[in-house]
C-alpha cells in the first residue's frame, strides 16, 4: 500500500511554489482492492504553494479509467477530469458539530496532519476523488454497446429470470396463503 511517489515532504518543503506530477496506472487501483477499475492512465498535477506555516495544495487529475459497461460488460473508458483544493492544517481535525463550508462547489477541504508528520500521503485523496466523479451509470453511449455481449445477456437474463425472479413471488405468495389457510384453521 506504499506510493512513495505521492507523498508530500512537509517538512523541508521550499518557500513558494512546488509542483508534483504524477502517473496512476492500474496499480495504483489495486493497490486499494479496487477491482472496478480495469485499467487506468491518469496524471495527477500537484501544486502546493508553502507560505509561513500554511500549506495549499491544488491537485487536478486528468486521464482516462477503464470499467466494465454495466449494459454490455464490454470495456467501457471514461475520461477523468477531477480538481481538488486542499488546505494542509497542523492539528486536530476541530470535532465541530456544523459542517463548515459545505455549500459552494470551490470549497476547499482541509486536511489535518500531525506536527511530527514528515509527509502528506496524497494517494488516498487522489483515489477518493477520482472514484468520487466517476459516474454511477456507466454505460456506452446508446447504440455504442456490443450487440453481441447484449443480446448474450439478455438470453441469459430471461432464461435466469423465469428462475430467479418468479420464484421468490410464488414462495411469497404460497406463504400468505398458507399464513392465511392456518389462520382460519385456527379459528
Ligand atoms: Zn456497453
């Protein structure tokens, strides 16, 4: 689970400006038992601007991930564009009840870090924010699936489906009659 490449050395960081550039692949996927993702070509730009004790940190994420079609289960590539604004705060998360700046899509998130902390791991918040824009529906655009895996799948969906999804009504419904016969037995 180590990505030593996305680390940010706090400490001796430099005064200004400094940028990180880089790569997540397939790897870096399933590095986090992410098996969705098939394959990935994404480049993650990190600008992080030190000034006094304050850190910024401004990543934009941009490439390409490879899912299956939920349709067609055919490969299915979708770009990826993500920015993410980060404030670096040393201490304690504050436990605020109120959710601070949650309207607004430019509000920053901050990200809390020990004193004694050497580095930033940027590599969970690069994977929550591209997993974050990825759709919820993912399909090929209509009339773009593989009409061979659809057909396929709808041959094995109906032949299932007399199976699997009659089934549990009729089991319901022989059970409330049953439930209703033993009732008025009872009585
Ligand atoms: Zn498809």
């Amino acid at each position: 689970m180590e990505h030593p490449e996305f680390l940010i050395p706090l400490n001796g960081l430099a005064s200004g400006r400094t940028e990180f550039r880089w790569k997540a692949g397939k790897e870096f996927f399933g590095s986090f038992g992410n098996a969705e993702i098939l394959d990935a070509d994404l480049t993650a730009v990190v600008a992080v601007e030190k000034s006094g004790h304050d850190i910024a940190v401004d990543c934009s994420i941009e490439g390409m991930v490879t899912v299956l079609c939920d349709r067609c289960l055919d490969d299915l590539v979708l770009p990826v564009s993500v920015v993410a604004g980060l404030d670096v705060k040393y201490g304690r998360q504050p436990v605020s009840g109120s959710g601070d700046t949650e309207d607004g899509s430019e509000a920053r998130e901050s990200v809390y870090v020990q004193a004694s902390e050497q580095e930033l791991d940027m590599s969970q918040i690069i994977y929550d924010y591209v997993c974050l824009s990825l759709p919820m529906q993912r399909f090929h655009p209509e009339g773009q699936c593989n009409p061979e895996s659809v057909a396929r799948l709808r041959a094995g969906i109906s032949v299932k489906g007399t199976e699997q999804v009659r089934n549990p009504f009729a089991a319901l419904e022989g059970f409330l009659g049953d439930s209703g016969e033993q009732t008025e037995n009872n009585n």
